[in-house]
C-alpha cells in the first residue's frame, strides 16, 4: 500500500500523523510505504492594502501520486489502482492510464465530506467505479484503523482524545 502525504506544519498534527504512519508500518510491515511531499512558503501580497505575508503551500504530493500510478502501469506492478481522493488535480493521471493502460481498472474513493465533479463524470462516463465513503458507512468504518496496534510485542496506541466515534470521525 503506498500512501502519499506532507508532513503537517502544526506541531499536533504532524504527531498524530507521525503516530498514524508508524502504526501502519507497525500493522503492515514492508507493505505499507510512504512518500512524502512537503510544504514551501509563499509570498502573498494583498491587492488592497499591498502588505506581503506568506502563507504554507502543500508541493509534490500530487505529482508523486501521478508519477507511482504511471509507473505502475508501464511497469505491469499492479491490475488494480484505488486512489482516494477528491482533488480533481489527478483527472490528468487518470485520463492518462485509462488512454494508455485501458486493462487496468481503477477505482476512486472520496473521503468523507470530499468530492470532485470532474472526476466522478469523468468516471462515470468511462463506466469506472467511485466510492463515496459519507455514503458508505460500512466500507469506511471498515477501513479505519484500531486505536492500539500490536505487532511483534510492539505496540502504537492513539490518544483517547483522538479516538473515532460512531460515525467515523473523531469525538
């Protein structure tokens, strides 16, 4: 499993990313790997009052994304692709494989409260399957992963306060 995804700057999130990760590595051993991108400061300017500030603007995680699909389907690594996500940045990756590796399927999960019009017609129109995880109650409860994880007599527990409650997102 290949996950794609910048290291937060907020101190909180980048731990509970860490944690999320290292409990994947943990549960998954050499099966789950991870590539990161990462985030570069850009200047903005105001048009009104012309003052300059940057502000944090998130670089490769798309590109990453397209180049191992890619690669994957020249290389003949993979039948299947599932990619969850609702940035229709990717329509260009998935026109690509379905123009140039049409054998392959490839599905698209939104995450909850994601969505993208652009791909979902693009999809459909090419009788590919997309999942809308709000929808499916059932498949994302199912992929959420156990707030401890043990393996090999190691263990990688969340904190209380970041435990998932009934409708799958945290309390």
């Amino acid at each position: 499993m290949m996950v794609f995804t910048t290291p937060p700057l907020n101190v909180q999130k980048k731990q509970k990313q860490s944690l999320l990760l290292n409990a994947n590595i943990l549960r998954n051993g050499s099966r789950f790997e991870y590539v990161k991108g990462k985030f570069v400061e850009k200047q903005i300017i105001c048009p009104y009052c012309e003052t300059a500030y940057s502000v944090p603007e998130e670089k490769r995680t798309d590109v990453n994304i397209s180049v191992y699909m890619m690669g994957d389907c020249a290389k003949n690594n993979a039948d299947a692709l599932i990619l969850a996500t609702a940035d229709s940045d990717l329509l260009p990756t998935l026109k690509y494989i379905k123009e140039n590796h049409p054998d392959k399927k490839v599905r698209v999960f939104f995450p909850p409260l994601g969505f993208s019009n652009d791909i979902n017609n693009y999809m459909k129109r090419n009788r590919e399957k997309v999942v809308r995880l709000e929808h499916n109650k059932g498949k994302f409860l199912n992929s959420v992963m156990p707030d401890v994880v043990v393996s090999d007599g190691r263990t990688c527990a969340i904190p209380t306060s970041w435990r998932v409650g009934d409708d799958g997102f945290e309390n």
